[in-house]
C-alpha cells in the first residue's frame, strides 16, 4: 500500500480514503453477486447439483447410485433429464461427497438448491477470510482484497459455480482450514492438523496427490491424520450399499473418461450403449433441468484442449508431473523447508495436475482462493525478476476474470496465467532451498 502511495504521491488520509473507496467497490461486486446467484438459483435448477443429489438420494436408499438406470416407473426424485438412458451415471462423484449432498434431502428440491446456494456464498465468504489471516502484511492483505476477492466475486466462472451447484469451493475451505492451522504446532488446534485436508481428500480424491507431498515433505503428522480421516469417511459412505459400490465408482468413471476420449465420435454413445430408449421428464420437481446458464468456459485440460483426444499423452504427462512433484517435494523434506513452503508447492502440485484430468471446467478456478494468499505470503521475501514475472501473470488472471470478458478462449488464457503466477513461486521456493546442515552431514 505504502508503494501505491509514494507512486501517486498519495498523503496517509489519502491512503485511508482509498482503503474506504476500494473495500466499498469489493463490498458492492460481492453484493451484485449474491443477488445475481439468487436470480440464477430462481431461474435454474443446478444441473450438477441434480446429477449430485441423485447420486445422494439412491445411495441414502440403499441402492448403487453407479450402476442405477432410471425406468418410467421409477420414482421422479430419482430422475435425471440430463442423463443417458441407458448410459453411465452423471454421479462421477465419491460416495462421501454423495452423502454430503444428503444432508438435506428431507428438504423439497427447490428449497434445497437455495440452501446449498447460500452454503457455497458462505464457503466462498469464510474461505477469503481464513485466507486472510494467512497474509500477515496489511499492504498485501489490501492487495488480496482488491484484486482476488473482488475479481472473483464478479466473475463468470464464479456465477456458474453457484448456477450449476458445484463443490469446489467446500473444498477451497477446507484446504484455507488447513492452512490457517498449519503454523499451529501446541494446543488443542494444532492436533486438527491433517484432519480438514482428509475431509478434502475423501470429497475429492485427486487432493491425495497433497497427502502423498507432505509426506515427502516430511510433514508426515499431518499426512497420517489425513489419511485416517479419508479412510474412516470413505468406510462410512459406503455402509449403506457396500463396499462394491467403490468397484462401481471406478467403473462408472473409466465409462465417462472414455466418453470424453471419443468426443468427437457422434455416434459414439448409441454404439457402446445402445440407442436411447426413454427420458426423465424435463420439469421435474419445480424446475425445467433442461434450462442452464451459458457455460462461456471450456474443459482447460490437455484431453478437453484436443477435443476428446490426448488421453495417452495426458496420462503420460500426469506420470511425469507427479514423480517431478514427488522429487522437489524430497528436496524440499531434506533441505527441511517451512510447513507454509512445502504446503504450497505441495497444493501448486495439485492444481497442476486436474491439468491431466479428462475434464476441468473454469468454476473450480476457486480453488486458487486460498492458494493465492499463501502464495501472497512468500511475496515479500522474492528476488525482484520473481516478482515482476509472476506479478504481472496474477494481474492478467485478474483482469481476465472480469465477467464480459469469459470465454472458452479466455478460459484458456486465465488458467494459464494463474498455473504461470504459481509455478514460478513454486519453482522459486525449490530453487532457493539449501539442504539443511544434518543432511549435508549424513551424505558426506
């Protein structure tokens, strides 16, 4: 802040004019949102959210939301107008997320998608607060106000999060629980370490890839703890079917990921299917699911960037990413960097690889929430190049979050820009480490 004011020539009320100014256009964008979300959540039925709630719904019965294929006879609170009958399930989701989305099925399906609408604000809310707390200079905290917040808040990609009735932002939260409890080594709090990052990694899977760096890292507390977390909730998600239904997750998913390799087969899906023999009804519990927001973003992975195709190059590159992520988070562990260095490389590594998914839209660019704060927090301790390069990338992100400006292309670009900003702080807090004297001791 004080560099803004010496560069407009700027007097201390001046400054705090600004602060006023700034923290009233973050607070206006983040009330134009909500009242955008309401709109959309009245108009739209959360065609991801349906796909979720379903998957919740048959695994509350006791039924395998995997294999399911809804019949006309079938009850509707089980049908999905989205979904191919016959085809593979649109729950290509964990059974513990699935029994997350249960929680208030008891609701109706209308009053519901208000709720989970209002959970992910508040999600989004507490996540850049938490996010906050890890940033310890005022400057910077200004800085992450207005330009993350504010651009975030505003966007398109965070509108079609709520829209569609994602999830990314509950496990932006968690990672920002994490985060916040990472410098904690005495108290109560500091046993909870480990314990959110599990949560994370039983609603989404590919958050292991952080569980397996911090253990290389040698954070091997807090690995542990994640890992009994994910285990005890994936053995309680599965108590209503059964441990099969595991078999018939994977199953389910090699179906879609195959289906999103021959995407540009048309025929593909009447030929390992068969034809489409019936229809959930499109109006179906107060809402016309056929009905959805404009998706201006497109799927930023190798396979979606070559149209369905790359599967063995992305699975390649996925290999490789993960064993170079693995060998700088054992440098890291030897030359016994701090928690805050080793948990960002470790959740830059992660990021990087939904790269190497089959499919990523632009609303879980949320996910960079609590990842840009902590990034903020290495900010000061950066050579000047670092600085400038990998500034000038998160200003560009920035600036091609702004709504009017969303598109595939953009889409594109914005991911770029972000993955750049935190690769090269990545790539510096390797680079910049020095093996710690008792490892120099062992290998001489």
């Amino acid at each position: 802040m004080m560099s803004i004011a010496r560069l407009f020539e700027l007097d201390g009320r001046s400054v705090r004019f600004l602060r006023v100014y700034v923290f009233c256009a973050v607070a206006l964008c983040i009330l134009a949102g909500v009242v955008v979300s309401a709109g959309d959540v009245w108009t739209f039925g959360g065609i991801d959210f349906r796909a979720r709630l379903v998957g919740a719904r048959l695994l509350w019965s006791g039924i395998d939301p995997y294999s399911y294929v809804w019949m006309p006879d079938d009850p509707l609170r089980f049908g999905d107008p989205i979904a191919r009958y016959p085809g593979p399930s649109r729950a290509t989701y964990p059974p513990p997320l699935l029994a997350f989305y249960g929680l208030f099925d008891w609701l109706p399906y209308t009053v519901q998608r208000g709720v989970w609408a209002m959970l992910e604000w508040a999600a989004f809310l507490t996540t850049a607060a938490l996010s906050l707390r890890l940033i310890p200079t005022r400057s910077v905290r200004f800085l992450f106000v207005a330009a993350v917040i504010a651009f975030m808040a505003s966007s398109h990609y965070w509108r079609l999060h709520v829209e569609r009735g994602q999830y990314y932002v509950f496990i932006a939260l968690l990672l920002a629980i994490e985060l916040v409890l990472l410098d904690m080594s005495t108290g109560w709090r500091s046993r909870l370490r480990g314990v959110a990052l599990g949560i994370a990694c039983a609603l989404r899977p590919t958050v292991g890839l952080v569980v397996l760096l911090l253990w290389l890292g040698r954070d091997r507390t807090v690995a542990v703890r994640a890992l009994a977390t994910a285990a005890v909730l994936a053995v309680l998600a599965t108590l209503p079917v059964g441990g099969s239904m595991w078999l018939s997750y994977k199953a389910n998913v090699d179906a879609i990921s195959e289906w999103v390799d021959h995407y540009a087969e048309t025929d593909y899906a009447d030929r390992t299917f068969g034809p489409v023999t019936h229809t959930a009804p499109t109006v179906i519990e107060g809402y016309d699911l056929t009905r959805s927001l404009e998706a201006r973003s497109r799927n930023a992975t190798v396979q979606g960037l070559m149209n369905g195709g790359g599967k063995p190059l992305a699975t390649a590159l996925l290999l490789v990413w993960v064993c170079m992520s693995a060998a700088m988070l054992v440098w890291l562990g030897r030359c016994r960097a701090s928690r805050r260095t080793v948990a960002f490389v470790s959740l830059v590594c992660m990021v990087v690889s939904d790269l190497f998914m089959p499919i990523r839209f632009g609303y879980a660019d949320v996910l960079f929430l609590p990842l840009a704060a902590l990034g903020m927090t290495l900010w000061p301790g950066l050579p000047r190049p670092v600085r400038v390069v990998a500034g000038l990338m998160a200003a560009i992100a920035c600036v091609l979050s702004l709504p009017w400006l969303d598109s595939g292309t953009i889409t594109v670009a914005r991911d770029v820009c972000m993955f750049a900003a935190c690769g090269i702080l990545a790539l510096w807090c390797v680079a910049a480490a020095r093996p710690h004297p008792s490892a120099l001791a062992a290998s001489a």
